[in-house]
C-alpha cells in the first residue's frame, strides 16, 4: 500500500509519500508546492490541481489522506483555504483515490503521541519514523504525518497480508510484525 | 461570446450559458448539478467537477463567471462552500477558461438596476432578459445573471466587433447596436 498526504494550502501545498510494508513504513517522496500569489484564483487553483494530479501520475499512490482542517477566526482565510482544500481533493478524487480525512488532533496523536504537539515535535518524529537523513520542511512533514496517521489506521492484520506477511486470517504466522506508533 | 455563469454550492450548483450576439442576448442552457449528500466529501466535489466539466465539453463555452461568494457567518459553511467552489472554479480553469469574478452586488445591479434586488426579482429580469418562456429556477437563475453581468462589463464595441456589427475601431457605423441593461 502507497499513502499519498496531502497539506493543502492556496499558498504552499505540501504532499509525502509513503509506502507501508507490513509493519514497516517506508519514505518514497515528499515536497511543496508553491502556489504564484500573483495570479488570479482559478489559476492558482489549477497550478494545485495540476501539480498533485503530476504526484500521483509519477508516484502511484493506492490511497490518499488529508487533514481535516480546523476553521479559522478568519472568514476571509477560510473560504480561501476551503479553495484550496476543494482543488486538492478535485485532484485525488479525479484520479479514482481514495480520499480519508483525519484531525490534527488524529495526526498529532498517531504520530508523537500527543494530540497537542507542537509543529517541531511532529517533523521530528516524522524524520525518526522514516529514518530521513534531515529534517524535512514544515509543509512537507504535515503532509507525510497525514499518511503515516492513515497507515496506523490501517489495522495491522491488513497491512501484513497486503504484503502476504499474514498467510490468510486463520494463520497466526506472522513473520516481523510489529506495531509502529 | 458564450458565456458560462456557475453558483457554486456544495448541495446545488447552478449553471447557465448565454450567448452575446453583439447588442443581443440568447439563452442556450441552464440547470442545477444536484449534489448527493450522503457521499464522501472528495466524491461529492467531483460530482461538481465532472458535471461542470460536461457542461464546458457540450456547450463549449468561451469564458465564464462566478459570483464572488459573500462569507458566510458560520465558518464551518464557509469551508463547505470554499471546497465547493474550488472544485467549480477547477473545472473551469482545467477547461482553459478564463474566470470572471462578481460581487453580488455587481451581479445584481448589473440584472435589476438595485443591488439588494430579492431573489425573486434576479429571476423575473433574468427571464425578462433572455425572453425565456417560464421562469427560470433559483440555482439556474443566479448562474445566468452571472453571465449577464459579464456579458454587461464587455464593452459594447467589443461585441460588436466579435459580430463584425462594428468594422473597425475608427467605424462609426454601429448597426442595431443597443446597451443592454
């Protein structure tokens, strides 16, 4: 299974990929996407849609995750972000993925431990998770913290037989499994 | 001209297509894209994609306009709305068309001659407008006003000279030209 996660946003959209081996999980990709400001919104909204619909035409995903956003104070900034929001998920479902959403508190919870982490404590523990050399960006980590919280939500038993680990639901031969998280 | 008005909502987008013939007015379609709501969310935005995205194909629009949305005071609506109007705006712009955007205000001054016109009154003028034969549906009815409203910001010359009414920039020769609204 190939999570694709996405951190939308109308001026930096961030995506990671990762790939789930049984108990493992293992870093493909990740980057941002960097949304001109300059440029009227149906444009910008285009460059979002292409930009991740290109992801996914190179990396394949086999699903895809995204952060229920909390709503700002600012009505302004929530209907841009719900634009935003809305090219991102045109993407992913127009390329027949499965889209599943979780909150921060989901993501935060499933990748540090803590609900209310901060943003440094979740690029660290996605680092330390997908055993990355550097830190990666703000942008770039919330979108693969996304996809790492939909794969702890994939129940063990499913992953191991994805990848044939677990010979079928009766056997209890079950070779290097291991919870993550 | 032809032009495509879309009111974009996450429950019903309507959408109208006029075309401008110089001083003139011709209706051509309109409808509501009746979203389910009992799908996923990324499901149901591609319901507004697709569908739009079929309109652009059979009727082959050369631009098209949105009312620029008024914010709403629940700001959980106000994501709802935004995600349902990227996913319209992407269809458009997916489509290489150019996206006007009018403030209900424009839209309705532009339609009535009053900017705090009732519903009820857009859709009289509407009908009035493009001689349709019943009144036009609520959803449709703001979707075409918002073509209207474009095809009003074109100058006059220009359309007549998209008709070949108006031979030249420098002609005076202006035959059965009228301003409409």
């Amino acid at each position: 299974m190939r999570i694709l996660g996405i951190d939308p946003g109308l001026r930096r959209t961030g995506f990671g990929v990762i790939d789930v081996l049984g108990s493992r999980l293992q870093y493909v990709t990740s980057g941002t996407i960097i949304v001109p400001a300059d440029q009227p919104l149906a444009q910008r909204l285009k460059v979002i849609l292409d930009n991740i619909r290109e992801v996914v035409q190179s990396t394949e995903p086999t699903v895809s995750a995204l952060e229920k956003v909390f709503v700002n104070t600012n009505p302004a900034s929530t209907l841009l972000l719900g634009q935003a929001r809305g090219a991102a998920m045109c993407a992913l479902a127009d390329s027949d993925l499965d889209v599943y959403e979780y909150t921060a508190l989901q993501v935060k919870k499933s990748v540090v431990g803590n609900g209310h982490a901060a943003k440094e404590q979740v690029q660290k523990m996605v680092q330390h998770l997908l055993a990355l050399s550097g830190l990666p960006a703000a942008d770039s980590a919330d979108a693969l913290a996304c996809a790492i919280c939909h794969a702890h939500f994939i129940p063990l038993t499913q992953r191991l037989k994805d990848t044939g680990q677990l010979k079928s639901s009766h056997s209890s031969r079950v070779r290097g499994g291991r919870l993550v998280g």
